[in-house]
C-alpha cells in the first residue's frame, strides 16, 4: 500500500469502530489525508485550519493498528 492508501484504509476501519478515529485535536473534526505539489503528506481538519504533516513513523504505526484490525 502507498502511504495515502494507508491512511485511506486506516479511515475507512475507523468509521466501522475497528480502529480509533483520526481526531483534530483542536476540535475533534474528522482530520482527511491530502499531498503537497512538492509530495508531503499531511492530514487537515474538515471543519479548521489545523494541519500536521506526517512522517514515516506515523505511517508504521498506522500499519501497525491496520494488521491488529484485519487479524483481530
Ligand atoms: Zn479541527
């Protein structure tokens, strides 16, 4: 899976309740997945201006939760 898919997938078990939500942590918005013009990753928040671009680290983690879901 790419890094987007990741986290594509990672929402979509979210909203069955399998893994927990991505929350904005300003206003507990539901935070989406987009990409710069210069390929950064970043999740924003659909109801604010909140943004946090991602790393590798988060991506693994996210996997992690992913395998737990799909094995658990
Ligand atoms: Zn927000």
């Amino acid at each position: 899976m790419s890094r987007i898919q990741t986290v594509s997938r990672y929402i979509a078990l979210s909203e069955e309740g399998l893994v927990p939500r991505l929350e904005c942590p300003m206003d507990q918005g539901l935070l989406m997945p987009n990409t710069t013009m210069d390929d950064k990753d970043y999740l924003y928040c659909l109801s604010c201006a909140y943004q946090n671009f991602i790393g590798i680290k988060f991506y693994e983690d996210l996997s992690k939760k992913i395998k737990g879901a799909e094995n658990g």
